[in-house]
C-alpha cells in the first residue's frame, strides 16, 4: 500500500473442517437436481456455518414441489406415473452422532417443510441482513454455535432429500445411467 506506505499480509489459514465433496454426480435431463448438487457441494465445502446453512436452505426450500422436484412430478405426471415421494420427518435415527442432540430434539417428529418455515428467520437473516425484520449478530460465540447445530441437521436432511431424489430418478427416467447412479450414490 504505497499511499500508507504499509506492507499488507494476508495470513495462510488453513479451515478446521476438511471439505467433502459428494459424487458421482451425473445428471442428464433434470438440470434443477444439478443445481442443487452443486449447492449441496457449496455447502459441504464451506466453513462458515451461516453459508453452510443457506446452501442447505435451498435445498429444502426446493423440496417437495419447487425445481427438480416440480420436474420430476410433471414427468411422472406426463407419463400417467405414481410420485412415490413420501413426506419426510425428522427421525432420532437420521441425527445420529450429531453433535447437538438438545438443540435438535425440538425439531424430532417435525415434517421437513414444517421445520423449512420454522428456519426461515434465519435464512432471511442472514441472506437478507439489511431488509429482514429479523437480525442475527454472527459476531457472536451462541450464534454461531446455534448455526452450527442448524447446518448440521440440515446437512443431514439435504443428503436424506437428494439421495431419496435420485434414487426417485433411478425409478421413472429411461436412463439407465440413474439406476446405476443410484446404485453407487454414497455420502461420506
């Protein structure tokens, strides 16, 4: 910075949390799951907990009736085909090994579109700081461990989403690249 004359120094840090990545992925007609694959991805790959929670967001903002969803549910309807889509709800066995049980027993029993709107105060907190009614301060230490227990169980009710989706997929496209797809999906 010549104008200061000051030397800046950007420090090499390196995340406490390794990025994972999902995959295979390969989606051929439904460009919306990509979409969401890769929001997914994002926020696997992210270490801060308010991204992690708005990438999860939209996935279960989607869920069960908006992009990929809604594309698959005309598809099956085109084809005079059943959605055998069931309704999800947040079970104990899906929290397992989480690291906030407490946090998340309030949220045990609930379907995914009810706790969907219950979050969506912090969704427009965060993504929306400046026109939301709602203001979360991220400098604090009990935000952030409250955002780290939100991202967590959405994490884990995104992966139970785009698994149940894709192997939906493997079931009603005439690809069979979904079948096999399906078939190797893992998360790790």
């Amino acid at each position: 910075d010549k104008s200061n004359k000051a030397k800046w120094l950007i420090p090499n840090v390196t995340p406490s949390i390794s990025p994972r990545v999902v995959g295979p992925v390969v989606t051929l007609w439904n460009t919306a799951l990509t979409s969401l694959v890769a929001v997914f991805k994002e926020g696997m790959n992210s270490t801060i907990f308010s991204h992690k929670l708005i990438s999860y967001y939209k996935i279960l903002e989607a869920y069960p009736s908006q992009g990929p969803f809604k594309e698959i549910n005309n598809y099956c309807k085109e084809k005079r085909m059943e959605v055998p889509r069931e309704s999800k709800v947040l079970s104990e066995e899906l929290l397992k090994g989480a690291f906030d049980k407490e946090y998340h027993a309030k949220y045990v029993g609930k379907k995914y579109t009810r706790i969907r709107d219950e979050l969506k105060g912090y969704r427009n907190a965060i993504a929306h700081p400046f026109i939301s009614d709602a203001f979360i301060d991220l400098d604090t230490f009990e935000v952030q461990a409250e955002l780290a227990a939100i991202s967590n169980m959405l994490e884990r009710m995104a992966v139970e989403i785009l698994e149940e989706e894709i192997g939906l997929l493997s079931k009603v496209s005439p690809d069979n690249i979904y079948k096999q797809l399906a078939e190797s999906y893992t998360y790790a």
